[in-house]
C-alpha cells in the first residue's frame, strides 16, 4: 500500500487504486497497470471521458441507512 500524487513511479506501476474521481479522471494515461480503481464518490461522471480498459466500482448505496438512521435520530432529539 503505496500513497501516490497521481505523477510518480508508483502510480504508473498501480494495479488498483483508491481515488476520488474528480482528481484522477485527468491523471488515468499515466497509470499503465491500473486494473481497478474504487471511487470514494458515488458519482463516476469524472471518469466517462478517456480510458476505460479497467473496472471502476463506487460508494453507492452504502450510506443510504447510515443517513436515514441519522436524520431520524436529529428528528428525534429536535422534536421535544
């Protein structure tokens, strides 16, 4: 496990990465292995222009009951 700017040896040799899309949509030419990356947005929009010889997965769906449990909690506590 490697921390990387997007422009140095170990992003061009990275099989997967973990990235917000928006600040790597323009650095994807220089990761040459790259084989999945994992978007920390829900939203892969960032990405639709350029390669896309790799699998993208993203963080849909996962908060939905995270969320919901919090706003009725808030709810709760402001309804006295």
């Amino acid at each position: 496990l490697v921390e990387s700017s997007g422009d140095d040896a170990a992003w061009r040799d990275a099989h997967v990465a973990l990235a917000d899309p928006g600040v790597i949509a323009g650095k994807l030419d220089g990761a040459e292995n790259l084989e999945w990356l994992q978007s920390t947005w829900a939203g892969t929009n960032a990405l639709m222009e350029g390669r896309r010889d790799f699998r993208c997965t993203k963080l849909s769906g996962c908060f939905g009951p995270l969320i919901s449990e919090y706003v009725f909690a808030h709810l709760l506590g402001n309804s006295a």
